[in-house]
C-alpha cells in the first residue's frame, strides 16, 4: 500500500477524532473495517472472505509479517477501500448531523439489507437431492415467484 494512502487515513482518522471526538474515531474504524469486510463477502461470500484473508488463523502479535500479508491482501484492491471509507466517512457525518438513536436505527436497517444482499448473491444456483430411486435429481432456482407457481 503507497505511503500516502497511509497518510491519508491516519490523517481521516485524526480529523474524525477531533470532530468526532476519540469515541468517534473509534466507531469510524470499526466502521471502516466492517464495511470492508462485507465488501470482500459480497464477492467472495461469508466464509471465503474469512478464510481467503486468513482471518480464522489471526493471532497476536497484530504488527506480526505474517498478519501484514494477511492484510495486504484485504487493501489490494483500491476501489472496495475507497468505498469503506466512504461509509465510515458518511456514517461520522451523520452522526454528527442526527440524534444518535437516528444513526443506530439507520444503520442497522442498511446492514441488515446489505446482509441480506450478501446472503442472496452467494446462494447456489440449483439445489440438488437424491430422488427415490437413488439418482441425483436437480432442481434449478426459480428467478421469480411467477415461475415457481404450479397453477
């Protein structure tokens, strides 16, 4: 990651910490580390994002060469981190703007969609079960309800 894409983010992070206050500096990196994970499972899905990253095998120390490869692999595409920021960014912006019982219902609204999204985008294409006679039968995935309707 070039140097001063670090600058940057510790200098965000230090622009929230004022604005924000330390508690709002915190909440925009567990922000920012949240986001890009569920931006890393959107592609990859829940567990593969877990598991590609190394994230099941974390272990301390945190500043250990072994954990910074694990996660020059989570900032190697540039786009999904700018994105990350942008929801940390937004979500300090709005917690500065709206009483915070506002923000918390909104967030956990838009997570749970995005979740939700998540969940779809990596569900299988077609659900296979033994029939009776022992055969592998496929059954492929309705597009919509019409299509699955009998009558």
């Amino acid at each position: 990651m070039p140097y001063w894409i670090l600058a940057f983010a510790v200098a965000l992070v230090v622009v929230i910490g004022t604005a924000a206050g330390p508690f709002g500096a915190v909440v925009a990196l567990i922000a920012f580390s949240v986001a890009l994970f569920l931006l890393w499972a959107q592609k990859l899905g829940y567990m593969g994002a877990w598991t590609t990253f190394g994230l099941d095998r974390f272990a301390a120390p945190f500043l250990d060469d072994a954990n910074r490869e694990r996660f020059s692999g989570i900032f190697s595409d540039m786009e999904k981190v700018g994105k990350a920021c942008t929801i940390a960014v937004v979500l300090i912006a709005l917690s500065l703007l709206l009483p915070g019982y506002q923000v918390g219902i909104l967030v956990i609204a838009l997570a749970a969609w995005w979740l939700y999204q998540i969940r779809l985008a990596n569900r299988p294409a077609s659900k296979v079960i033994e029939g009776p006679l022992g055969e592998k039968v496929v059954f492929p995935r309705a597009e919509s309800r019409d299509a699955a309707r009998v009558n």
